[in-house]
C-alpha cells in the first residue's frame, strides 16, 4: 500500500475511536524509552476501579494541601480504605493531614519523583489537583505556565506509561468572553484570556488527545467556584464566596473585590467531591465525553449577601472592586450547562443556596449565634 494511503488509515482509524489499534506502536517518546513495554488492548479495563478488578483503586492526589485535596481524601478513604489514598504535596501537611493517612512529599515539576511515588506504591488512580488558580497565574505566568502546563506534561506521561485512570480539573475558567456565557454548553469557542485558563484549555484537549491516541483513561470535569468551610482557596477569581462566610462570622461584615451584579457558577465542596467520586467510578461507556460541565447554582454577591442576611440581619456588605479580577469574572460564563453529565452518568447535585448558606454559616459557628432562617 502506497505510505500516504497508510498513512491516511490509520490517523483515519485514530480520530474516529480511542487508540484506534495502535496503542503498542505509537507512544510518546518519554514513555516509549529503551524497553519494549507496551499498553495493554484492555488497557481501559485495568484502572482499579472495584468493578473491574475487585480490589479498590490505589489513588495519588498531587496538589493535595489545596483548596480540595483533603476533602477528596476523607471520601476516597471512607470508600476504598486509608492506606489506599496518598496525598501528595510540596508544603508541610499539619499534623492532622499528616496523621489522618499516608501523605508524601511530591513535586508535579518532578517527573522522576512523580515515577517513583506511582511505583513503588502502585498506584492506579491519579487526581491531578496541583495548579495555580485564576488571579494567582496572572501575578506570576512563568510559575503557572511551568505548575499548569509541564506538570500536566509529567502527568500525563506517567498515567500512560503506568496505565492510570487519570483525572485532572478543569474550570469554568476555561472560557473567554468570546464564549456563549449564559449557559455555557459543553462544547463552544474557548479563548479564555488567563494563564489559568488557557492551561486549563490545553489540560482538557491533551487529556483528550492521549484518550484518543493512546486509549488513556483521562478524565475531567469543569468545576465552578468551589465553596469549603474548612479549606480555604488560594488566589482564585471566585474566592469572595469563601471568604464572605469567614468575614461574616469574625467581623459581622465584608467588602467585597467584585461587583454585586457580578454572576457566576458556583457549588458546594461535598457536591464537587462527589462528582469527582462519580465521573471516576462511571462505566467508560456511559461517558460520551471526557470533560464535563458540572454545576449547582449560580448566584451573584448581592444574591450572596441577602441570603446571609437572612440569618446575620446586622451583616454588612460593602464594595472596592478589583479590577483584575473583575475582568476575569466577566469574562467567564454566568451559567453552566452540565445537562450532558446528568445524562450520561447521573449528575445531580444537593446543595443550592438556601443550603449552603445555612451549611456554612453552622460549619464555621457551631455555637450558633447565627439565627435560623425561616
Ligand atoms: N475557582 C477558580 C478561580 O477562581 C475557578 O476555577 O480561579
């Protein structure tokens, strides 16, 4: 056969079906190496998940002293056993994270490091939490082009060579004012114009690109604003939410970076966590795609405040915009539409904003000097 017909066949063969066949012969040069290893055909089989293989997943969580690492950790290890969930990070645990499971030093920037851990520990599930958020990449690029983009390099060369399931996070921050905000589907234009977010973009299509190329098991959802009471953000657009609660507790008031009009996706932490539990545990077959919206309510600061009101009537709201990070909220969808991960494995989330108000305000003041509201 002439080689540009054979050619032609099998990116042919690859574009329309996972690895298309070719697996063996065509793995990126990191992982192909000296030996003669090579992915298994039922490569999507073998991820430890329990219905495969009868034995729980061995999960790897990089970034794992962030906003959502702990969080994941306690659920993960309620379902498959503390020793078989590893947080991994570059900062020093506290001494509860430290003494509640395995926690180990790792470096995202470290492949070699990154190796060993998978190894030596055999692992089969890596969460890929280990990313500098939205406002943070934009005061120093070069930290996040390195974190967000070599690192999901790293990762996702260790995940194929080692034949994880793979999932990494990916953000209503992955779309631009170009992108059809309200709602914003699945699939649209993304021209996002942070760092965060074009790392993100690139995130969400190698991830994809090695599912079809090579058969990885990547999987990603687009989280919105994420709100926890007991781990705080770093340097996100979307942390006003967050800290509105703490403020609210300690000085009865808060001045806010954004707009009150300003609205944007946003869910409760156990909702996202759960999320992440499920989309990873979903029959392959069920997922017609690999990244997914996934929302629970949508709501603005003076939509925020008034709720807050509803239990602290002396709460106090004031405004200072930020200018930075006001143009990035505007540039990012005011609704998500996650109907597609509803469909195809289940997605349904528990909190809207009457409960998380009232979820927050009791987490952070247990004594309850916050009235109930009725
Ligand atoms: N919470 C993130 C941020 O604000 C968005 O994914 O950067």
């Amino acid at each position: 056969m002439p080689v540009l017909r054979m050619l032609q066949r099998v990116v042919g063969q690859m574009l329309q079906s996972p690895a298309g066949g070719y697996r063996a012969a065509v793995l990126p040069g990191r992982v192909l190496g000296t030996s003669s290893w090579h992915i298994p055909a039922d490569a999507n089989f073998h991820s430890g998940s329990l219905s495969g293989t009868d034995r729980p997943p061995r999960v790897l969580i990089t970034g794992g002293l962030g906003q959502l690492g702990v969080g994941l950790a306690n659920l993960l290890r309620e379902h498959f056993g503390t020793d078989n969930v590893i947080l991994t990070d570059i900062r020093k645990p506290s001494d509860q994270v430290f003494h509640s499971g395995p926690f180990i030093y790792s470096d995202v920037l470290d492949y070699k490091n990154l190796r060993e851990i998978v190894v030596n520990h055999r692992i089969t599930w890596l969460i890929h939490y280990g990313a500098l958020l939205s406002a943070i990449g934009e005061t120093n690029v070069s930290l996040a082009k390195a974190v967000n983009i070599t690192g999901l390099h790293n990762v996702l060369d260790i995940a194929l060579e080692h034949n994880l399931r793979l999932f990494v996070p990916s953000t209503i921050g992955a779309f631009g004012p170009t992108s059809p905000r309200d709602p914003t589907p699945d699939l649209c234009v993304q021209r996002p114009r942070t760092i965060y977010g074009v790392s993100k973009v690139h995130a969400e299509l190698m991830g994809e690109y090695y599912y079809y190329r090579y058969g990885l098991d990547f999987r990603c959802l687009r989280y919105p604003g994420i709100i926890s009471a007991d781990s705080e953000p770093g340097g996100g657009t979307t942390d006003y939410a967050v800290q509105i609660f703490h403020d609210a507790i300690k000085n009865g008031k808060y001045e806010c970076y954004l707009k009150p009009s300003t609205r944007l996706p946003m869910m409760y932490i156990d909702d996202c966590l759960r999320a992440t539990l499920e989309v990873m545990e979903a029959p392959a077959e069920s997922l017609s795609l690999r990244t997914y919206n996934i929302n629970a309510m949508s709501f603005c600061p003076e939509e925020l405040a008034q709720e807050v009101l509803k239990h602290m009537p002396e709460f106090q709201i004031t405004y200072k915009v930020d200018s930075v990070r006001q143009a990035i909220a505007e540039s990012w969808p005011m609704n998500f539409d996650d109907s597609n991960a509803r469909k195809d494995w289940g997605w349904k989330h528990d909190f809207d904003l009457p409960e998380l108000v009232t979820t927050m305000l009791s987490f952070l003041d247990p004594e309850s000097r916050v009235a109930q509201a009725n």
